[in-house]
C-alpha cells in the first residue's frame, strides 16, 4: 500500500498548480459565503455546495491522470489487491479533503458559532467526505470519466429552487440535494436521512470498486498507440 500511496502522491506533486488553484477556489468560495451571506444556513447550501463541487475536483484531476498513465494497470500486475489500492489511493487523497474541511470550520466558526451553524457543519463534513469516498470508490469501473459522479449536481436543476420539493424527491438522497437542504431547518429524521445515506451509498461504491478491480474489468481506459 505504501507504493500505491507513494505514487499518488507523485502525481499530486506533479499536478500541484492546478490542485493548488482548485482548493484556494474552494475556500475562497466558502469565504466569500460567510462574508456575504447574513444566514450562516445560505452559506452552507450555495456558495459551501459550489465550494465542495470545486473541492472534489482534486481527486478526480489526480485519478484521471492515474488512468491517463495507465497507473491501474500497472497496479493490478504487481500483484496490489484491490482493497490495497483503493484504500491506497484514499489515504493520499484525504488529508486534502480534511485540511480544507479543517480551514472551513474555523471560517465558519469565526463567524456564527450558534448550535445550529455547529449542525450544519458537521453535515457538511459528512457530505464532503462521503462526495470524496464516492469519487475515489467508483474510479476503478468509471476511470477517465472519474468526474461524473460530481455532475449529479445537474439532475438538482430540474427542482430550480424549490426546497420543499426537492426535500420530497429522490434527488434528496444525492450529497449534493443534501447539500443544497442544509438552507431549511436541521430536522432529526434529515440527519439521520444524511447519515444513513452516506453509509450504505459508500459501501455500495466501495464494493463495486472492489469488484471492478478483482475481476479485472476493462483496465485498459483506452488503447495503446
């Protein structure tokens, strides 16, 4: 594992400027939220959604260049199990995902320090990382097309702005309609709704990354010239 974490770690070096421009981004935008924003709970639901859209972006830039280079390939021959690699690949990932979420807490808390905003954070976090759980998990079946996931954001449009609506559709169980929710008052039965959706959607991306590595399914994202 640590070979697979030493060479993600290659690439995020190698890719550091557009990494680098993507979490300033992502904190500029949680920023400018609480600066503009008189309610801490608009902060969260747009410019912290625009700002975690932006944010997963690091992971998909850095594994799509992995199967760009056909790094996977290369993993599977040396004989790297499947978990080994996932877990490999998250480990290297995370702790971008933790600094930001860390810079977003003191934003946050520097500004409105009320149960309610400690809530909303918290959620959030959840969000955030089950957003990079769900990138990194689906990678190996979606290679060079890592950033669909993320473009789940464009089903929400068909709601327009209509909370109560969204809230009663399927699309509240997507991280990004949850995201988007965290607007309306914090209800027992949302957080628990939070909760339980992270857990079983990340098992179920976690296992079909799994067994899209341990039955070798198309490793190949294109062919060879």
């Amino acid at each position: 594992m640590n070979n697979i974490i030493r060479s993600q770690m290659f690439i995020m070096k190698h890719k550091a400027v557009p990494l680098t421009a993507a979490f300033l981004s992502a904190l500029l935008a949680m920023a400018c939220g609480f600066m503009l924003n008189q309610n801490p709970a608009e902060a969260f639901s747009q410019p912290g959604f625009m700002a975690m859209f932006i944010v997963l972006f690091i992971p998909v830039i850095v594994l799509c260049y992995s199967y760009s280079e056909r790094i996977q390939m290369y993993e599977i021959m040396a004989g790297f199990r499947p978990h080994k690699i996932i877990f490999g690949k998250l480990i290297a990932l995370m702790p971008v995902l933790l600094l930001y979420l860390a810079a977003a807490i003191i934003i946050s808390m520097m500004n409105d320090s009320s149960p309610q905003t400690v809530t909303r954070l918290i959620l959030y976090c959840i969000l955030c990382i089950r957003g990079m759980l769900c990138v990194v998990f689906l990678s190996p079946l979606l290679k060079l097309g890592s950033f669909a996931p993320l473009f789940s954001v464009m089903l929400l449009m068909t709601n327009g702005s209509d909370m109560e609506a969204l809230s009663h559709s399927s699309l509240s169980f997507l991280c990004f309609g949850q995201c988007a929710l965290l607007v309306r008052d914090i209800t027992d039965s949302f957080m628990i709704k939070v909760i339980v959706s992270a857990v079983v959607s990340c098992v179920i991306y976690y296992l079909i990354g799994y067994f899209t590595l341990k039955k070798k399914i198309d490793l190949e994202p294109h062919q060879l010239t």
